[in-house]
C-alpha cells in the first residue's frame, strides 16, 4: 500500500492505468474507493495514469484531530509530495466537492504542478456561515445521520465505509479547511484548462456559475435536476464530459 510522507502525516494513494498523470481527489468524508465504485477507474484508467489519493482525515492516510493540520495549503502539500514521490512534474487534476476546493487551492499555491483541473460540485467562495455551523453541528450527533440523509443512493458497501470515518478528525478538517477561506482571488490566473461542472439542484451551483466569469480558460458544464451528491454518483452523465475536456488537454 503506497504511502507518501507529508510533514510527519502519511497520504496514501494508489496508482491505476497508464497514460498522463491524472491526480483525483475526493470529497469530504469520502476517500479513494468511491472512484473504483463508480466506475471512474474503469473508464479513465486506459487513457490516463491515474493517482487516486485519500485526503489527510479520510480513508486510510493519517487522521490529525487538529484544525491547523486541515490548512488548505497542507492538502496541496500532500498532492506535491505525492507527485514528487513518483517523479511527475505535472498532472492533470480532478476533484469533486472538497476536492473541487482542494483544486482551487492547488491552483493558488502551486499552479505549476497542473496541466489542467477539473472541478465539480465546488466553487471558490468563503462558505456562508450558516452553512459552516449546520454541517459541523450535524458531525457532532454523528455519522449516522449525516450518511442517511447524504447519501440515500449509495450503496451499502460505501454508506458503511463512510460509516467507519473518525468523526473527531471529519470535525478538525471541516473547521481547518472552512473557516475563513476564499480563493476567489485566484480566479483570473487560472490559465491553465479547466472545467468546472455541477448539478442544478446542487446548493453550489449558483457560486460556481459566478466563478466562471472571472476565469480565463473555462468550459462549464451543468446538469439539470441533479444535487450534489448525484453529479458525482452518477458518473456515467459526468464521465463523457470530463473525457471530452481531457482529449482536447495537450498531455
């Protein structure tokens, strides 16, 4: 099981595929295996050289209980070190939700690393803090809840990996990353490819559709009646979009 070493917290990742390097990064409470489920893998895997990484707080990479370790610039440090560990210079990115955030961040600090970045279900605004508050007083009752009324069209093989997070780490990563973060100064130096897509229904939709409009080199892409976990479950609408953006990306 590879591990890469961040400043003392391990990333673990898993490779697939051959082709370009495809960095992929997944949402909050989720961790790696939800793209083999998917069918991601399946369909990236013979056109791309796919790193599948499990946030710090998720899946099977360390789990600090402290906010300070959920900096938006630690996450970016964990995909560099990573990519320095397979001696890739540079990467395509895709990430959903948090992963979408983590994009953004990884366009701040370290641009150069990306070929392209694809981002769904995410935009680069301050969250409001109503938002903050509901989702952080939700993990405090606990997972069960918040996998029940998340995750309704999951199957039971990932209700019961969310089910097995560390709570206490899900909290310090939702108060590290949320409070008090914006990118949306980044936005007109993003001139590497991007595409960013999300579902109607999705309570981030209207904030992405702002985003595009200060960023130099977007395609958009939205997906009538679909919320926010849908545009991520059903990958057989988002996939043909993402390999369309992919095929026009020189490598």
């Amino acid at each position: 099981m590879p591990y890469a070493q961040s400043q003392g917290v391990r990333i673990h990742y898993q490779l697939e595929g051959a082709g370009p390097a495809l960095l992929l990064q997944h949402g909050f409470t989720d961790s790696l295996e939800s793209w083999y489920e998917l069918g991601y893998v399946d369909a990236l895997k013979h056109h791309y050289r796919l790193i599948l990484v499990d946030a710090r707080g998720h899946g099977a990479s360390d789990k600090p209980h402290e906010p300070h370790a959920y900096e938006h610039k630690l996450h970016v440090a964990d995909l560099i070190v990573v990519l320095d560990d397979l001696t890739m210079p540079k990467a395509h990115f895709l990430g959903y939700s948090m992963g979408g955030r983590i994009g953004f961040a990884l366009a701040t600090y370290a641009p150069e690393r990306c070929s392209s970045l694809i981002i769904g279900g995410a935009h680069p605004y301050q969250p409001t803090s109503e938002h903050f508050d509901a989702r952080l007083q939700t993990l405090k009752r606990g997972l069960e809840g918040m996998v029940a009324t998340s995750t309704a069209a999951a199957s039971p093989t990932r209700k019961a990996r969310l089910l097995e997070n560390d709570v206490e780490a899900l909290m310090a990563s939702w108060i590290g990353r949320m409070k008090g973060t914006s990118f949306e100064e980044v936005l007109p130096t993003m001139t590497m490819p991007c595409l960013l897509y999300a579902g109607e229904a999705d309570a981030a939709y209207s904030g992405v559709k702002e985003c595009i409009k200060y960023m130099p080199n977007v395609t958009f892409v939205s997906f009538p009646g679909l919320n926010h976990p849908q545009a991520f479950m059903q990958s057989h609408v988002v996939l043909p979009h993402i390999m369309q953006f992919l095929a026009t990306v020189p490598a």
